[in-house]
C-alpha cells in the first residue's frame, strides 16, 4: 500500500511525521454539528470495529487520527475509515 497515492485520493488529510497516522481536522458550523459527526464516525467506526482517535479543540473543531494500533502504523483499514468519513454529510463552517 502507498500511504501518499491514497492520500492524493483523501483531500485534507495528511500523514503524520512518523508515517504511522493520517488525520484531518474539520472545522464545524457549530456545537451540535460537531457532536453530530463524531456521532456518525462513530456509527460507521463501529460498523467497521476499526476506532480513530477523536480530538476535540474549542467547541466546533474536530480531528479524527487513524491508525491501525495492531499493525504498529497505517493499513488499508485507515483509508477505508477515511473514505467513510469524507462521505459523512457534514454541516461545515462556510
């Protein structure tokens, strides 16, 4: 697997310095929007028994980091995670 080819197909994400973790920050109209993704990340992380790390930072920003802690670093469970959540609605901040 190649961490940057699947990367190109992710926008926004990006490898961690150690090459272990991709992560994205997304930052959210509101409260309740934020606390509505990490709802439905969780929803498809269950579906998938794969669970990101999930910061939380101010009120309407959220990171989700992903890694396969088994595996010591990065596998096709990571992208497949990734891919889930870019299909999320989302309600944004504009």
């Amino acid at each position: 697997m190649n961490a940057q080819a699947e990367l190109a197909r992710l926008p926004g994400w990006s490898l961690s310095q150690d090459g272990k973790a991709i992560r994205k920050e997304f930052s959210m109209e509101g409260f309740s929007a934020a606390a509505e993704l990490i709802g439905r990340v969780a929803q498809a992380a269950d579906a998938a028994d794969h669970h990101p790390d999930v910061h939380l930072t101010g009120y309407r920003k959220r990171a989700f980091v992903l890694s396969t802690h088994s595996a010591g670093g990065l596998t096709e469970k990571d992208f497949a995670l990734a891919r889930q959540i870019e299909q999320l609605p989302k309600r944004l901040k504009v």
